[in-house]
C-alpha cells in the first residue's frame, strides 16, 4: 500500500537576530539575512522584513504558476515577475495602527512560453486559488492586481 504525503506539516525557521534591524534566518540548509536599510539604521545587509514579504508572494507566483500551467498543460516556459505595492508605512513608524499596510500590490508577470493570451488568464486564474502567499495577502484585505501576458 502506498504511503500518503501529508497534508499539513510544520514550517521552521530559526534566527539569530544580532541587532535592531537584521535577522539571519536559516531555513532548511539554506540561510537568508532580512535587514534595513542604512537610512532606517540598518546594514543593509538584506531586503527590509516588508520586501521579503512581497519577494516571497513573487516565489509563490513562480512555483504555483508553473505548478497550474504543468497541470493544465500550458507551456509558460519561464517567468519574469514584477511587482509594485502600496505600502501604508504609518504603522511601522508607530504613527497609528493600520488594519491593511500591504493597500495594493500590482503584479506584471511577463511568461515566455508557447502559451496563448487565454491559456495564460486560466493559469492566472488557477494561480489565484492555489497560491498561499496570495490568499494571505488577499486575505488580509490587500488588493491584488496580476497582468499576466506573453514575452
């Protein structure tokens, strides 16, 4: 009889935090600094926590998009993604709490595959039930905006 993955499992992650701003995080094997800039009294030493945070939805767009285009067919080939956000700083400069930091993030994602206008709006749409780090955004009340179209 053949074993079933498990559908939920924990997610770790360690880290030493040597000052205010940097955090060296290690995950896996795989080690990642999350820091400030110079001008927020950081080392700069890595993107701002807010800039992972939206580097990580760009992942997430990347592995589920291949992984919906793979089980739809689709031939995406490779992705460029860009993405911009509107982020309400108010909160982490302490001036008020703000219920949505993450206001709107606008997301070009430019495939260079074989796939048509209209195959890649059906990985656009699976992409959008699938992601974790979209639904999280979405979520917590952030608009997402996705143009997705070919090379």
């Amino acid at each position: 009889m053949a074993m079933k993955p498990k559908l939920v499992v924990p997610v770790r992650l360690a880290a030493a935090c040597p000052s205010h701003s940097r955090a060296d995080v290690t995950v896996r094997d795989v080690a990642l600094t999350i820091d400030e800039p110079e001008a927020r009294g950081g080392t700069n030493a890595g993107p701002a926590p807010t800039e992972t945070a939206i580097a990580a939805l760009i992942g997430c767009t990347n592995v589920i998009g291949h992984k919906c285009a793979k089980a739809l067919g689709i031939d995406i080939g490779h992705l460029q993604i860009e993405a911009v956000c509107t982020f309400d700083r108010r909160g982490v400069t302490l001036a008020e709490e703000i219920e949505v930091p993450f206001q709107r993030i606008e997301m070009t994602i430019v495939a260079d595959g074989q796939a048509s206008e209209d195959e890649l709006a059906r990985v656009a749409a699976d992409v959008a039930r699938y992601c974790p780090l979209a639904k999280l955004f979405r979520g917590s009340g952030t608009e997402i905006v996705e143009h997705w179209r070919k090379a």
